[in-house]
C-alpha cells in the first residue's frame, strides 16, 4: 500500500510537468519564490537519492545538482525537464532497488543534525515511505498551483 501510494504521487508529479515547453517549467510560482516545475523535479530526484542511497542504504553519494544550496530547486540554463526527468527516474529505480528486498522495519541511519531533530538516529523504512508520500504529497500540491499558473490545468 505503501509503495502503491508513493507511486500514485510520482506519477502525479510527472502529470504536473507534461506537455509543456522549457519556458513554462521554468516560469517562478510568485515573487519572491523560485519555485518551478523544473525545480521540483530536480528536487525530488534527490530526496529520493538522500533518502534511499544515503539513509537507507549508507551509501555515500554526491549531490546530483551542484547550483544553490544542493537541494535541486536551483536551475542551470544547460539542463531541462528531459534531462531533469532521466535523472528522476534514475534516482526511483535505483530506490525501488534498494529496497526491494527490504523489510518495512528494516532501517537507515540519519545525519546526526536530523537525528537531533527526530530524536533517534535510526528511521524504519516505514517511516521513509510515509516520509515520501507526505513531501510527494507537499510539492504536488505545489505543482498543481504552478500548472495552474501556466496554462489554466488544475486537478489530477
């Protein structure tokens, strides 16, 4: 049920960006906000890379997106939505391999900055798919209000 809902979001996001030009992915939610379609994605690439390679699996990777502060939201005028989707998709397959074998009380280590926060270092991989589905869940919201700005699309 868990993944079920986790991909219904992901599917939502891609829905969110499609049929549309690099003009219109790039164009900010309101000032000040840098908010875009194009970021979202970029972002959500590397929430899964953060959450399943570094946490899940202890795995120490880089930063898919050096501009801004590494969050993916920051754009480069060299890279677009396809580019920008590859690597989402990437970072997804490569999740869903992770885990694959998983169980659901299996668990990852925390930075020690987010441990403080959550008061243990240690997170289920429960909690991660609930995490997901809730910042999926979040930024789609996002998503729907910058399609809406684009082209007048609202809904799933």
């Amino acid at each position: 049920m868990l993944e079920g809902w986790l991909d219904f979001h992901r599917a939502t996001l891609t829905l969110k960006c499609a049929d549309l030009d690099d003009s219109m992915v790039r164009r900010r939610s309101v000032e000040p906000s840098e908010m875009t379609l194009l970021g979202l994605v970029q972002h959500m690439a590397e929430v899964e890379r953060s959450w399943f390679q570094r946490i899940f699996a202890g795995q120490h990777v880089p930063p898919l997106y050096d501009e801004g502060k590494q969050d993916g939201f920051a754009l480069s005028p060299e890279r677009g939505m396809d580019e920008a989707m590859a690597v989402w998709h990437r970072e997804v397959e490569r999740g869903r391999e992770l885990t694959a074998e998983a169980s659901l009380d299996d668990s990852g280590t925390l930075p020690e900055p987010d441990a403080a926060v959550l008061g243990d270092d240690r997170v289920s991989l429960r909690w991660i798919l609930i995490h997901l589905i809730e910042e999926y869940a979040r930024h789609n919201g996002h998503a729907d209000l910058l399609r809406e700005r684009i082209d007048g699309t609202s809904g799933t």
